[in-house]
C-alpha cells in the first residue's frame, strides 16, 4: 500500500504559502474563501495559484500578482498603496532569513 507524503511548507505568509512540489519546482497557494456549489457552505481552503522554479521566483510571482493583498478591503488609491508596502515589507522581510 503506499503512502502520499505532505509536501514541506517552504515559506508561510499567512494567507499564501510556497510549498515544496518536486525537486525542480516549488507551488504556490493561497487561503482563500470558497463555496460548496451544492450545499452553499463556505469553508477556508489552499487554492493553487502557480508554479516556480525557485523560491526567490516564487517571491516575485507573490509580489506581481499581488497575491497578499485582500481586493476586498481596498476602497481607493490610498490604502492599494499601503496594502501594496505592506506586501512588499513581508517579503522583503522573508528575504531576510
């Protein structure tokens, strides 16, 4: 019988994380809110958002497709700005380890 392995989590920011897919490629996913279409329950799950060869690739796709940033709680050009800072401080800060 065999046995599926869970993948090591790599980097974990909260609401997107980069795991460990094979030895060429890292994935990356992120939590977010969806609905069973049948029983119309909402449930946090990790949704596949990509693949990279590296981390530091990784990093880069998280900050160009702003995947840290919460669309629903921007409300003008003001807080897109601070929410886009704050993104790019938490990976700066991961660099940085």
């Amino acid at each position: 019988m065999t046995t599926t392995k869970e993948k090591e989590i790599l980097i974990d920011l909260g609401t997107v994380r980069i795991k460990e897919y094979d030895s060429l490629n890292v994935k990356i996913e992120r939590l977010e809110e969806v609905q069973n279409p049948i029983s119309k329950e909402t449930t946090s799950k990790w949704r596949f958002q990509g693949y990279a060869d590296t981390i530091l690739n990784a990093l880069k796709l998280i900050v160009k497709k702003e995947l840290l940033i919460d669309r629903k709680a921007i409300n003008g050009l003001e807080t897109y700005l601070k929410k886009v800072e704050l993104c790019n401080a938490a990976v700066l800060e991961v660099m940085k380890e």
